[in-house]
C-alpha cells in the first residue's frame, strides 16, 4: 500500500533560523517559506536526493504544532509521510484493519497541494503518520 517516503517533518520554534541550519551550515536546498493556514504550520522543504524535510512552525496559537512544541520546547521531528496511489483506498483499507483516521476522516490538501490524511500515532508505533496521494 505505501510507496516511498515522502517527508520527515521538524516542528521548530524558529523557522528563519532552522532553515538558516539547513541552507548556510549542511548547503541544503530549501524552498521559499509558505504558510498553510488550513494546517495551522507555515513550512519550508528541504530537498534531499532521496527524500525531502519538512521544517514546521506554528501559524497561530491554535496550531497542532504549537501543542506540539509546548510538550517539546525544543523542537523535533512531528511526523513522518508515506506516499500512495490512491487515499481513499488506502484509508478505506486501513480503517477495514482497525487503524484511526485523523479529523472527519476526509482528505485534506497538503503543503504539496496533493490530498494527505493524518493517522493516530497510537496505530504506528507511537509516530503520526501522514499518507499523501502522488
């Protein structure tokens, strides 16, 4: 069902200055920071040959990643994202097999402006899961 992963993603408390480490200390190309109000996070990606890093900062008090960072003052990794063919078959399969769906359990559209959902980490060895259709 999975394919390859897609992202790691970095809750941080500073988004200039975590992208400041990527770009300027490890020469990682990193993309301009967009904000994704409908998650509450602004972003940065950071290509890799392989995979990408998705650095995350809290945009509002409300955000997910606040929380996050509340329990975590210092940052670090919020979860991890898988791509598949199609979300809706996937999700269908994984809710036949007992996993928890994030949220009303519909797709939203991600960072990448493809359809992602969130499964509870509850379900995944303790690690929250994204799923993004490619």
């Amino acid at each position: 069902m999975i394919g390859r992963l897609n992202h790691v993603a970095i809750a941080v408390t500073d988004l200039e200055a975590a992208t400041a480490t990527y770009r300027d200390t490890l020469g990682a190309k990193v993309s301009q920071a967009t904000a994704q109000p409908d998650h509450g996070v602004t972003v940065v990606f950071i290509e890799l040959p392989n995979t990408k890093i998705e650095l995350l900062e809290p945009l509002g008090e409300g955000s997910p990643i606040a929380k996050f960072l509340e329990k975590n003052p210092a940052g670090g990794i919020h979860h991890i994202c898988y791509e598949v063919d199609d979300i809706i078959a996937a999700r269908d399969e994984l809710i036949q097999k007992g996993a928890r769906v994030l949220g009303d359990g519909e797709p939203k559209i991600g960072a990448h402006g493809k359809p992602v959902l969130f499964l509870h980490p509850k379900d995944f060895l303790g690690t929250l899961t994204e799923l993004e259709q490619v």
